[in-house]
C-alpha cells in the first residue's frame, strides 16, 4: 500500500502540473472508484468547470482544492497509482476508473487494480458547523494539518501527520505512555499516526534500535526521544527516493516511473539475508496479518 513518501511524491507532482488547471470533462469507467457519491454524474458535476488552487496532502491522502471551496480527495489505497497524459490519445494504464482532463488537453487518469483506492470531492462545513479533529492531532502546535482537517470534515479522524503536524517529543511521549499496545500497532494506526504502513513501521522500528511488540507506554525518554527522531527522518529520506516500489511495481510516480526507496531498504522484505549493521539474519513474523521484517540483535 502507498504510504506517506509515495502519497508525497505523488502530491509534489500534482503541485507542479495542475495547479491553475482548469478541468473541462471527467469521465468515469467504473462507479466503485466514486463511491461515496450518488452516482458518477454527481462527482462529475462537482469537478467539471472548476480550476486547481493547490494539492496538499494529510496522511495517506491527496487533498486537491477547487475554486469553489471543495476540495477532491483522492486515496490510492493498495494499488492505486495517478497517471498524467499529454493528450487523450496516450495509451492508459490498465483498469484506468477515472479520466480527469484539463481544458489544454492533458490528462489525469486514477488507475486501481483492485479498487480499494477511491476519489470523491468534500465540501468544507457550514458556517458555524464544529468539526471534530482527532485528539491526537489537537497536540499540534503547528503546520497545516489542523486547517485540512477543518476544511475536509472526512479526514478530522486523522491522527499526527508527521510533516503536516508539529508535535514535540513530550507531546508525543504522553501519546506512547496512555496506550499499553505494540509499538508497531501504534505507528500503523492511522487514527494515531496518519501516513505509516506496513514498509516504514519496519524500517522506522529498526533505526530506532526498537522491537515491533515493545509495549509503548515501556519507553524510556531516551528511546521515544530517539523514536520521534526517526519518523521524520526515515519519512524524509523515503520522499527524497521517490518512495518504495517492491516487486509488485504497484506504486509508480506521475510519469509511471517507480521509486528507489526500496533499495536503501534495511529490513523489510529481506528475511534471511545479513543485517548490514551486525550481519545477523534479517527475521520475518506475521503480526496483525501482516509480514514484519526485524533483526532481533540491532532491535533485541
């Protein structure tokens, strides 16, 4: 599943292409991938004729904002990818849902093998109307993730984002210390900590020298400090990358290019080779359903 670096590569480019755009028709080839809407006509009525403002991002969305106040949210789920085109004339991707195209002609396709991902347009709230943000994210003392969150009501659950939301080492020590659980479960839970999945858990828990089933509220200060350090900075480093493509090739950039994160990667997915700090074996257990990747010496 695309997590935050490859949602922020995604989201740098958009920036760059299509703001100040202005969208003359969008088609769509499969209803599933705009399911929050009535019918495909009513998402198309809320994008045709409106221009681009900006592309932010919050967790593991693009947050796409129109001129008229609405914002198009998109969510690529596990396999969805955004393509752009120079004209309708460039071959698609395969299960291409949704053509968004641009009065110069180019266009946006939403591509999404197995249609977890999905688009829809939110409205900002009445005036007057209270929005409830998430308690996590309410530790912010700054950045903008506060201010999308009031302006698309479907993503106040959200928890921290780690770049859209400035949250300091104590703040982020009282969330660790209020929950007896995994540390892995707490960095994966979007509700908690939006934009880490399944690959930077793994890798963020193995720079922090930290064992995926440490119970969080054990954490010396030494070691949340050492935490909180590394979420940025594992985060970061992923972005600079271009974000992870595995073998899979699901994930690719606007232009269909992977990433090459996945060459820096330290332990995930490299169960039974060498770990390049001890050359200890790289171990593999399923945890929560899913395949988590530690070296039991660096992280013991």
């Amino acid at each position: 599943m695309p997590e935050l670096p490859e949602v922020e590569t995604v989201r740098s480019a958009l920036a760059r292409e299509v703001v100040t755009r202005k969208i003359k028709t969008v088609t769509v080839n499969d209803g599933r991938a705009v399911r929050r809407h009535k019918s495909a006509k009513d998402f198309r009525d809320l994008l045709e004729g409106r221009s681009i403002k900006g592309v932010d991002r919050l967790g593991k969305n693009i947050v796409v904002a129109l001129d008229n106040g609405n914002h198009l949210v998109i969510h690529l789920g596990m396999t969805g990818q955004v393509r752009r085109a120079k004209n309708a004339k460039e071959p698609k991707p395969k299960h291409t849902h949704v053509d968004i195209t641009f009065t110069g002609g180019e266009e946006l396709r939403f591509a999404d093998q197995r249609l977890f991902g999905e688009l829809y347009v939110s409205a900002p709230p009445a005036e007057g109307e209270e929005v409830e943000i998430s308690k996590f994210a309410r530790l912010s003392i700054g950045g903008d993730g506060l201010s999308l969150r009031r302006q698309v009501p479907e993503l106040a659950h959200l928890g921290i984002d780690p770049f859209e939301d400035q949250v300091g080492w104590d703040r982020f020590a009282a969330v660790l210390r209020s929950r007896r659980v995994a540390l892995k479960s707490v960095l994966t839970d979007q509700d908690i900590i939006a934009g880490i999945g399944n690959i930077y858990a793994d890798e963020i828990l193995f720079a922090a020298g930290l064992m995926y089933d440490r119970v969080s509220e054990s954490l010396s200060t030494i070691e949340i400090r050492r935490l909180h350090r590394t979420i940025p900075e594992i985060l970061t480093e992923a972005v600079k990358q271009g974000g992870t493509t595995l073998a899979d090739e699901m994930f690719v950039n606007l232009d269909g290019e992977p990433g090459s994160y996945q060459d820096q990667l330290q332990v995930h997915t490299r169960e039974g080779q060498p770990c390049y700090q001890c050359r200890t074996p790289v171990s593999k257990v399923v945890f929560h359903q899913r395949a988590t990747y530690f070296c039991v010496k660096c992280q013991g």
